[in-house]
C-alpha cells in the first residue's frame, strides 16, 4: 500500500510576486528532501503559474509507504526545519492522505 500525501498552501503576502517568490522557495525546500528523508518514496513541489487571484499558492504531492512513514517524515529535523518555514509564510493549509 502506498499513501499518497497532498498538501497546499495559501500563503499570506498580499503582493501577488511576493507570494510567487515564497511559493518558489517553499517548493525548493521541500524537493531538497528528497534522498535526505528516508521515509519518503517520492515527492514533487511546485508553485502556482496560474490564476494567481484565485488558485492557491504551492502544493506537495508525496508518496509513503505507511502513514507511519508519513508520521516519521513529519518529526524528521530536516522536514521539520522546513516546516517552520512554511508556517512563517502560509495563511491557510488544507491537506489529503489517500492509498494509490
């Protein structure tokens, strides 16, 4: 069974390239851990390129083999470094956990 992790953010800057800016960031961050976070079968990031005015911001797609190994990835210090990121810059989070 693999679960499949989906996560997007709004993020809180009212300039449209500001937010644009943090997005990119966000989703570099979280594609560097890949190959650090061993828990992880793979994972995409990627910023909005478009409707900025009504789509959200960022999202992860993210494959575990477990929603233990989702758990794990959760307290892992890298993940969690990147974490404290997000949530300096994010306005709303909405997130979805599903087998594939």
């Amino acid at each position: 069974m693999t679960i499949r992790h989906v996560v997007t953010w709004k993020l809180a800057a009212e300039d449209a390239a500001e937010r644009g800016a943090q997005a990119v960031e966000v989703a570099r961050r979280l594609n560097a851990l890949d190959g650090v976070v061993p828990q992880l079968l793979s994972i995409s990031a990627g910023a909005n390129t478009a409707y900025p005015e009504t789509n959200w911001d960022v999202t992860l797609v993210a494959d575990f083999a477990s929603i233990a190994a989702i758990e794990a990835y959760q307290v892992h210090p890298a993940h969690a470094e990147i974490a404290a990121y997000i949530r300096s810059v994010v306005a709303s989070r909405v997130a979805v956990d599903f087998e594939v």
